[in-house]
C-alpha cells in the first residue's frame, strides 16, 4: 500500500487517488491491481475494473515513477492489465487519457486502442480527456472499433 501511494503521489500528485480507493482496487472482487517492480523497488502501477455482466474490462490508471518512465514498463503493465481482462474473458477494454499526454496516447494507440469520443473537463477546467477503446475477440484477436 505505501509504495502504490508512493506512485500515485509521485504522478499525480493532489489528484491522484485517496488511499481509500487505492485499498478497494486491491480488496473488491471485481477490481485488480498489477504492480511493476525491479529487484530494488516498485516502479509502477495499474488499476484495472472488471465488468463481467458487460463483458468490459475498464483501466482507470497506469502510473510509472518518473525515473522509471521510457523503460517499457507502462507497455509492461498494459499487458498485464489485459492478461487480466483476457482471463475474465472480457471483449471490450475501456480507459481515458488526458488529450495532452502524448506518450501514453502513442502507447494506446500502437496496442490496438482507439478515439472513441471526448470527454470535457474529464480533469479539471480545461484539461480533456480522450475515451479509448480496444476490442477482442475469441482468443484476444483485435476487433475493428470505429474511430471518434
């Protein structure tokens, strides 16, 4: 718990999670937590929701150290995000990114996610978010989603 609230306040500082919230993700049945860590320390985190009924896995957040940042490890924990999806058989994966941050954009968008619409002042005044989405099929193929 102390280094996931490390990672949330190295990141994002007085908008990231409450301690509360981080300790549902990792106590709820119908959430997950993957953490990255090398043999000195965790490096990053991902907080993943699981729709069973909807057949949708939803990523709230992917956080990396920032002297962790450039190393692979937010490709590292999209994929175990989805390894997760994939073993609730989950068809539909859901995220939001803030329309200014241009490396995770570029990652969502080389693993298959795509502009399915904006969302105004998703984080704060002026600040929006694009919502993305990735669709699989049997076995995790990628599915075509329409672009926003």
């Amino acid at each position: 718990m102390d280094a996931l609230m490390r990672i949330e306040e190295d990141c994002f500082g007085s908008e990231r999670f409450p301690a509360d919230v981080v300790r549902a993700f990792i106590e709820r049945d119908d959430t997950f937590v993957v953490i990255a860590e090398d043999e000195r320390a965790v490096l990053g985190s991902a907080m993943c929701m699981v729709s069973s009924d909807l057949g949708e896995g939803k990523i709230a957040s992917i956080a990396v150290l920032r002297k962790a940042r450039g190393q692979g490890v937010g490709s590292a924990l999209l994929e175990e995000c989805e390894a997760g999806f994939r073993a609730h058989d989950l068809r539909r994966y859901t995220l939001e990114v803030e329309v200014t941050n241009e490396p995770a954009m570029s990652l969502y968008s080389s693993r298959g996610y795509a502009v399915t619409g904006l969302v105004v002042g998703l984080y704060g005044a002026g600040r929006n978010g694009y919502a993305m989405e990735k669709r699989v099929g049997p076995g995790g193929t990628k599915v075509p989603v329409r672009d926003a």
